[in-house]
C-alpha cells in the first residue's frame, strides 16, 4: 500500500500538469472503484479550473475553482500518470508493482494547461483506491478527516504534542505511533524505521515515553525527530526517482531499498557496533521488525 512518502511524492509529480490547468471532462470508464463514484462526479469537476494540489494524510486533494475538492484515495494499488503527446510519466515509485495494463485505466482527466493538452490516468488494477467530492468549507469535518492527528511532515508535529497524547497510556508504542488521530498518514515501513533510528522498542508502553509532569522524556524528542527525518528522507528519494526514472517499469520501488529494518526479519541490524538480528512480531495483525538488542 502506498505510504505517506509515496502520495507526496505523488503530488509533487502531479503538480506542474494539474496546477492551473483546466480539466476540460473527467471520463469515468466504470461506475464505481472501492466504493461508487459520487453522483454526477464527472459532470461537477469538468470545465473546472484546479487551483491547486494538496495532501491530508494518505489523501490527494485536487482544489477546484468554485471550491468543490476531489478525494483521491490510490488504495493498494492505484497510481496515476500523466501523458501529453509522445511522453508518459508516472510520478513516484512504489514499494509493491504498479499496474501497467490500460484496461485498469478507470478515470482519465482531460486537462488543457499551459503547456497545450494533457491526459491524467487513474490505473488501480485492485480498486481499493476511490475518490470522493467534497466541498473546501467543510473538508475539515469530513469523514475521512476529521479524526485525523497531525501531519508527520511540517513543523506541528513536536515531542510536547505527542506527550500529551502518549502519556499514562499502557499500549504499546507501535500501535500509538499507528493510530491515525496521533499521527496522520503515518504507516507501518515508516514507524517501524523511525523506531529503529530511535533505538526503542515497538513492545515497550507508549507511557513510558513521558515524565510524572506529563512532559516528554529525551527518548520521546529523539523518536519524533526519527519520524520527521524518516518521512523526509522518503518524500527526497521519491523526488530523486522521479527524476530519475522518466517511466516506472513496474518493479518493486526504489523506496525498499533505503529500508533499515522494514522486511529484513533475520538480517543483520544496521546499527553501528550491534550485531544484532533484526526480528519480527505480529502486533494487531501488523507485523513489526525490530532489533531486539539495541531497541529498548
Ligand atoms: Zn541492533
């Protein structure tokens, strides 16, 4: 499933054909994908003007003039590509293949932008990915985003906020740093890394992260600052790899291979001096891998 790291760079690849642009018709070639597209989808976002390109957790956001929000989800599966004549580009690689075949081409958005013409193709050969129609004023009460916590990216995600939502809690700290209205958009690969990079266990109490006062520990500040540069690091790798790879050939991504710990259960740890054996435990049906030795 794409991560956070993947839908950005997703957005940042997108940006310079859809800002601005206008989608002349949205062309829905199936009636639904993991749940029906809205009524009159299509005919609401064409001949629309996109304004902009943003991101809320693990959600593309396409702003329209008139203030109608398109919700894309890419699901398991989903990717897009842009194609404007002889060229055809799919912006960010993946850890998991991508489809290639044009009959899970399932939404086209016919732009006409700056630079003349331009397809944008929605391809999901599992359809788990949907989108959804939803007005700008309302978006932050929305279902999907109203329970969400902050941003793994930017400057609010600090230790104090996290101490605040970690304190006296007894469940462990993998699956606080999972929940979604602590961390928004933050998945399984990237919790597991900023875990190793912190040194702490993903078994060990979330609690344990805080002082009596209710004031984060050192170790708290050192995960937190683990999550943003883990977050960061992907969000440049994709950047690199989608200059770097004009097409994706629908291999496994380039994202896997900076991974520490992530699907490496019996391989060396990588920290320096460890010796370790990077391991792996079921919690909440999620696996988990980690070195026993140096995370406590
Ligand atoms: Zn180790």
């Amino acid at each position: 499933m794409p991560e956070l790291p993947e839908v950005e760079t997703v957005r940042r690849g997108l940006t310079p054909t859809m800002e601005g642009a206008l989608l002349v018709r949205a062309e829905l070639r199936r009636p639904d994908l993991r749940f029906p597209f809205p009524a009159d989808f299509a005919t609401l976002v064409s001949g629309k003007r996109i304004v902009s390109l943003g991101r809320r957790a693990k959600y593309l956001l396409i702003d329209l003039e008139g203030g109608d929000v398109i919700i894309a989800h890419l699901g398991m599966s989903g990717s897009f590509r842009v194609e404007d004549g002889p060229l055809s580009e799919a912006p960010g690689d993946f850890h998991h293949p991508r489809g290639k075949s044009e009959k899970h081409d399932h939404v086209v958005f016919h732009l006409e932008g700056a630079k003349g013409p331009a397809r944008v193709i929605y391809n999901d050969p599992r359809r788990f990915g949907f989108m959804d129609l939803a007005r700008r004023e309302v978006l932050s009460n929305h279902a999907f985003f109203r329970e969400l916590g902050e941003e793994p990216t930017g400057n609010v995600l600090d230790a104090a906020y996290l101490a605040a939502r970690f304190a006296g809690k007894a469940q462990p700290l993998k699956s606080a740093l999972l929940d979604q209205k602590n961390i928004a958009g933050l998945g399984n690969i990237y919790v597991c890394e900023a875990l190793w990079r912190s040194g702490l266990s993903p078994l060990r109490a979330a609690g344990t992260l805080v002082d009596t006062k209710g004031k984060p520990k050192a170790a708290l500040m050192l995960l937190t600052e683990a999550i943003r540069a883990v977050i960061a690091d992907a969000i440049a790798a994709g950047g690199s790899s989608l200059r770097d790879h004009i097409q994706t050939d629908g291999t496994l991504g380039y994202f896997q291979h900076s991974f520490s710990v992530y699907d490496r259960e019996g391989e060396p740890c990588r920290t320096p001096g460890c010796g370790g054996t990077v391991a792996r435990a079921v919690q909440a049906g999620r696996s988990s891998f980690y070195c026993p030795k140096c995370q406590k």
